[in-house]
C-alpha cells in the first residue's frame, strides 16, 4: 500500500522531517516501509486552458483553438474527449513535458499546432494517456498549472501483510493519526458535512436481512449536475496512487476510500428505489417460487450476476449482495453492479456506505479472484462508525468541490454504528503500565492520557 505525503499534509504538519526518517519510524513503531519514491511531475510552464472550438480533421484528430488568458493557441489533439467549453492544460512552445519531451511549433495532419493539449501521462501525474486531464470550470484561463499541482510528492510504500491487524491504517487519515502519535505533532480533524441538517427529510428505504453478515448498511441520496470534473487535488492524489479519474461523482467515493479506509459506492437514483441487503439464495429463491425470471434468465440457486467491468459472476447461495427490491445491484463490499452503475448523464445518486463481516466478503473476493480495493479494506474488520462518517465526508468534498448537491433524503441506516461512548474499567496499575506514565487519583477520560 501508498501513502502520499503531499495527501498526509492535509491532516498533520510533518515539515522539517525527511522521508527517510519517517520510513524508519513507522518501521520500528508500526509497519514494515518497503520503500518510498520521489514523484516529480512536469507542470512547469503549462497553464489551463478553455477550448474554444473544435474542427474534425483526418482520423481522429481535431483542430482545437485554446483560450490561455492572455493569448490563444491552435493546436491539433487526438484525444476522444477534446469538446468546446471544457477546460484543460495545455503545454506551450517551451515547455517541457514528462520524459524530457520539449513542445515545439510543429505541422499536425496538415494544420500548424502551438501547443499540447495534456493527458496524465504527458504530465508525469500516471500513466493514463486516453483522455485529456479536465480540469473545472471555475479555474481562469491561463492559471500556472503548478499553482494547483505541485511538481513533487512523495510515495511511502507499507508491506500490507505488516498492516492486517491496523483497519485503519488502510487510509490517509489513519496513517496521519499514526504519524501525529509518532512524532508528538497535532492531528487535524477530518472535515465533513453535518448531516444532522437533513433529519427532516424522509428515509431511504433500506432493509438488511443479514445482520451477522452486515451489521450496518447506511445511504444519503441526493441530486447534482453530472459530469463534472473533480478538483485537481482530487485528481492528482488519485492518479499518484494509481487510480484513474472520470468525474466527480465516482471519482469522490475512490477518493474517501483512500482516505478513510472506508469503501462506499454510488448508484444512480433513477434505477435503485429501495435497498435490501440479503444472501444470493433467499432473494432467488423467492422470485424462483413465483416463477419470475432475471435479466438472463430464470434465477436458481447458482446464478450469475454481472459487475461494473462486465464480467458474469456466477454466485453461490450464501454470497451477499445488495438489492434494488428484488434486482441485485452489488456484490456487496467488493465490486457494484453493470447495470446501476453511475453514468455520464447521472444526475440523481444513492451514495451507499456500509459494514460487512470481514470472512464473508473475503471468502466471496478470494473464491472470484476479484480482489478490489474495497475488498482488501473490508476483510480487515472496519469499524461501522465509519459508514456514517464516509458519507458525511463525501457529501463535503462534493460542496468544496462547488458542485452544490440537493438532498432529497435522510441519512438513513440499518444496523448499529457502534458510534457511542462505551465505558472500560481498568485498574490504575494496568492503565500505568500501558500509558507509560504515572495517572492521578483524580478521575482522567481516555480522551486525556495523551495530555
């Protein structure tokens, strides 16, 4: 597993210590460092640009003009997603993308090009070179790229075995409280929204028929503009992780993952209506007894169930999933559903974050050979607090982002978040003995030790 410096940053001030001595450290206190390496990206030179027009040439590529501020620029680009009115970086004559390439005037498909309009790849941020990296409307034309992506970061590589015992460690703002409490510097709270606000609007309708398999199940649903573009300091922390963006709405939840340690996912609200989380077999074997069929058939006791990267699943009776009433739409806890997934155009959302029996999703993960990311962080037990906290987060990054969501529902959840103070006695010699540190005879909260 990664961790970025740069995204560290955000949480707790590690200035004035080397990477090097922050490997050593959390080797010796906490988890095996395999290494870190130095990310450099090649943002200098290039601004952000808006494209005006858009002329079809030979194959597929496009005369685009470039609106940079204080001066436009023609270029020719290849990119499928080059469009009028988005924004995008573009390198000028001069500036020097990654690999040492130098932009040059030069003649494309028989039309002069000034400049380059950049992929991630081009830009050292990942190796994604399909799409030009889109930036948000609200950006000027001709900002310095790098006033909004730093050039450098750094990567500390853990061994995830030295990490199965640490849930938490499996995110950014774990692997922040750690550094604080290793280096005696302060922690940053983790903004979220307050979801209270939204107690006077009426429940999703959720149902869970497995408690012992999903002690909680929480969902927010709500409406916003598709298509937009993440804020690039969203992007540039995905990409260095090696997570390829798309928008807002999706690339939102990989992002809380990466930070939280907690997977969530997105439906689209137009074809998921009502929740219930339940086994393959109890859900088949009802609609079976009716004689109803599924999208490929009738539904047995070992049907098939396609996930987002098209690919048949075949499910035994015990395998968990999540339903759309009587329709599944997620192999819960490792992969969603073709079907339900989140489109270009989606404009209503059912954002789902929930807690899941860490032997069940693993057996499910392993027996598919589908090991996500949301898989590897569930089967090491999450705490169920954190399905209320993901949303919360996700729904204030949204905001930040300018995109201004309109709730239509509650926070609504089934389970128990186990989010409530719960009481530990322990003898003072004990508490001594583990704090390190002599404690009073007056009485001290957990919340204080540290003091």
């Amino acid at each position: 597993m990664k961790i970025s410096l740069d995204w560290i940053s955000d949480f707790v001030d590690l200035s004035g210590i080397g990477p090097e001595v922050i490997a050593d450290r959390l080797t010796l206190s906490t988890a095996e460092v395999e290494g870190f390496e130095k990310l450099h990206r090649a943002v200098e030179g290039v601004v952000i640009g808006e494209v005006l027009s858009v002329e079809p040439l030979s194959g597929n590529l496009r005369a685009a003009t470039v609106d940079c501020g204080t001066r436009r620029y023609a270029t020719v680009c290849g990119a499928p997603n080059v469009r009028a009115g988005m924004k995008a970086a573009l390198a000028p004559p001069g500036a020097t993308l990654a690999g040492g390439v130098r932009i040059e005037v030069s003649e494309v498909g028989g039309r002069r090009s000034e400049g380059v309009l950049c992929s991630a790849k081009e830009l050292g941020m990942s190796h994604w070179h399909e799409v030009l990296l889109e930036c948000p409307a609200s950006i000027a034309n001709g900002t310095p790229l790098a006033d909004l992506i730093p050039p450098d970061d750094v990567l500390i590589e853990i061994d995830n075995k030295s990490l199965t015992h640490r849930p938490d460690l499996w995110g950014h703002y774990g692997m922040a409280r750690e550094l604080a409490a290793v280096f005696g510097r302060e922690l940053r709270p983790l903004p979220a929204a307050d979801l209270a606000r939204y107690d006077h609007l009426p429940a999703f309708p959720v149902t869970v028929e497995d408690f012992e398999n999903c002690p909680c199940y929480g969902c927010l649903e709500f409406s916003v503009a598709p298509g937009l573009p993440s804020p690039l300091v969203m992007q540039r922390r995905l990409h260095a992780l090696g997570q390829r963006t798309f928008n807002l709405l999706v690339d939102v939840t990989n992002y809380v993952m990466l930070e939280l340690a907690q997977p969530t996912h997105a439906f689209d609200g137009d074809l998921v209506r009502a929740i219930r989380v339940g086994p393959w077999s109890r859900l088949s074997e009802t609609r079976s007894g009716l004689g109803e069929t599924g999208p490929r058939g009738p539904l047995d006791r070992e049907g098939t169930f396609t996930t987002l990267d098209g690919q048949e699943r075949k499910m035994l009776p015990d395998d968990l999933l999540i339903w759309n009433q009587e329709e599944p739409v997620a192999l819960a806890g490792i992969m969603g559903g073709l079907h339900s997934e989140v489109r270009p155009g989606t404009r209503r959302l059912l954002l789902e974050s929930a807690n899941f029996k860490a032997s069940r999703i693993r057996r499910t993960s392993v027996r598919l050979d589908l090991r996500t990311e949301s898989a590897q962080r569930f089967e090491k037990s999450q705490p169920p607090a954190n399905v209320k906290t993901g949303i919360a987060r996700i729904l204030r990054l949204i905001q930040e982002a300018g995109a201004n969501p309109e709730v239509t529902s509650r926070f609504s959840v089934a389970g128990d978040l186990k989010d409530r103070p719960r009481p530990l006695v322990m003898s003072r010699g004990l508490l001594q003995a583990m704090a390190g540190k002599e404690i009073g005879e007056s009485p001290v909260s957990a919340g204080r030790l540290g003091e």
